[in-house]
C-alpha cells in the first residue's frame, strides 16, 4: 500500500482478509509514524519509510495505489519500472494525456494494471450488461447515471486543483464510467455546466452525451450542491428500461428495477462488497492470468471523456502532481 488512506481498510485491507491470494504486506507512508499506527491497527507486517523502498521492496509483487489524483500516474509509473503489479485507484491518472502514456508503458510490460472500479465486478453490473445484451431493451436510447455526495470539508485534498481535485474527478469518473460501460461505446460530450468551488475546480457538474450509435446519455455528480445525495443508474431502450439504485456500492443498498414487454420485475444481489470481488478480479488477473475489464485502455477512454466535459465546461484539464 502507498499511503495509510481512507478508503484502504474497505478497499484492500478487509477483502484481502477473506482472500487467501492476497496478503497485504507493507504500508508507506509520508509520515512513518502514521504507517506505523496504521500497519499495527491492520496486521501489516513491514512499514517502508518511503513509497519508493515500498516500490523496490523484493518480496512484494503488487502495489495499491490509492494517493491523490495528481499523484496516481506518477506512482504507477514507478511501481511498472521496479516490475510491479498495480491496483490503482480511480481515476487512473490527472488526464488522458497521462492515462495514455501509462497504458503504454503497461502494454510493454508483462505486468497487471486495473483501475478501481470496483462497481464493474459485481453481480449487478454484471447483470445490466446481460440484460442489455439479451436485446429485452431494445435498441438504447439514453443512459444516465449519478453519483452525489456531500463533502462540506472544503480542505479536503479532493477538492485542490494541484492535486487533480474536483467533483468530476472524484465522483464523476463513476457517472462517466458507468454511462460507458451501459452505453456500449465512449460517447461525445454535447454540453457541461459546473457548479464551481474555485475558478478551477467544480464543486458540482452536469454533462450531456451523445454515442455514434445515436442514444444519448447524461452524467450528473456533486460533492457540494443542492443535490445532497444519489447514486444511480438509468438505462432506457425502446421496449424497455433498468433503474440502478446505488449501482456503485450495491452491497450497502441496492435496487434493481426492470421494466420491458416481459413485464415488470425487481432482482437482487449478492451482499458481498464490490471491493471482494474487484479484489478476486486482480488477484486472478495477476496469479492466473484472467482478464479484467477495467484495463488502462479502458481507463485512457474513461479520461477522455472527463476531459472533454472539463473542456465543455470551461474549466481547465487536471495536471500531474
């Protein structure tokens, strides 16, 4: 692990517990002393003083790398250099521009890459791609998806341009991505409109997007705005629809509803989180050489689009830290 993270203890540390791949053997930290507490509350045996005695460290074979935005490219770079594997947390890099140079240097290399998106490795996501596939939609013809949250803290680092902040970064990467992946293809951003925290970082952001096939989609986030709180999923057809209810964390609460000439249902899932099964996706990937869906090609597509709504909205791309 680079880093003592929030999101680490539910993003690796608790999934690898019930994962006998899995062993999460080193944290680094900037401040050793806040590794040392948090490798004692976890049973992480060895702490590193640096990320790059992490990174060189012989017996590790994979790096998680859950530091701020503007940092994920730079680590991910240095963890491919030493022959590592990495998990990275979204998003993959501060821009497409970055995400390309990553994806490159991770297809000359023999190692795993994925990006987090741990939604994508759920039963849920799994089946909406099935139901879409099946045809009982019909043809598409809008896909919306949204993830809002409130985070009033506003010196909190996701919220600082030098460190690739902003809503459309930190939440929005799920909207974009999840609009994508039940989109079929990368779409073209239309319009964007931000809500802003500061002239360069949006607080808030909508953005609407048209895919080559014709269907039309919309991405909607916040981390500040009226809009309090909503995680969801839309999927519309011509002979049918999926609502998603909280499609990113479906193992806290979810809802799916179908609607087609079938008739009317609702399914349910597994309560297994989605970080065990993203956790199972890389693990396998690395040890057995199974495939993973969200691969850096995926990622530089997902950037992309972040980029061009940043692009559409007036506001500066993100840059490396």
């Amino acid at each position: 692990m680079l880093g003592a993270a929030r999101i680490a203890p539910s993003a690796l540390i608790k999934p690898a517990q019930s994962n006998d791949d899995v062993v999460v053997a080193a944290v680094a930290a900037r401040d050793r002393s806040r590794a040392q507490a948090f490798a004692a509350k976890h049973s992480i045996a060895r702490v590193h003083d640096t990320y790059e005695a992490l990174i060189d460290d012989p017996d590790i074979d994979a790096i998680y790398n859950p530091l701020p935005n503007g940092l994920h490219g730079r680590w991910t770079r240095a963890a491919l250099a030493a022959g590592k594997h990495v998990l990275c947390e979204k998003p993959f890099t501060a821009n497409a521009a970055e995400a390309r140079e990553i994806a490159e240097l991770a297809a000359k290399s023999d190692r795993v890459v994925m990006e987090a998106f741990h939604y994508r490795y759920h039963p849920l996501a799994l089946r909406a791609l099935e139901i879409i596939a099946s045809g009982e939609l019909g043809k598409l013809t809008r896909v919306e998806a949204a993830l809002c949250f409130p985070l009033p803290v506003f010196s909190d680092i996701r919220y600082d341009y030098a460190l690739a902040g902003g809503a459309l970064m930190d939440a929005g990467c799920y909207a974009v991505h999840m609009v994508r992946t039940f989109g079929g293809s990368t779409p073209d951003v239309v319009s964007a409109q931000a809500k802003l925290h500061d002239p360069r970082v949006d607080r808030a952001m909508t953005a609407e997007l048209r895919f080559a096939e014709g269907h039309t989609g919309r991405v909607r986030c916040s981390m500040w705005s009226t809009r309090l709180l909503e995680t969801s999923a839309r999927i519309v057809g011509d002979r049918g629809e999926i609502k998603l209810l909280n499609p990113v964390t479906p193992h806290l609460v979810h809802r799916m509803s179908v609607r087609s000439s079938e008739g009317k249902r609702v399914e349910r899932f597994s309560r297994r989180p989605t970080y065990a099964y993203q956790l199972d996706a890389f693990a396998g990937a690395v040890l057995r050489g199974q495939p993973v869906t969200t691969t850096p090609e995926d990622a530089v597509e997902n950037m992309t689009v972040i980029d061009a709504i940043y692009r559409a909205a007036g506001l500066p791309l993100r840059e490396p830290s």
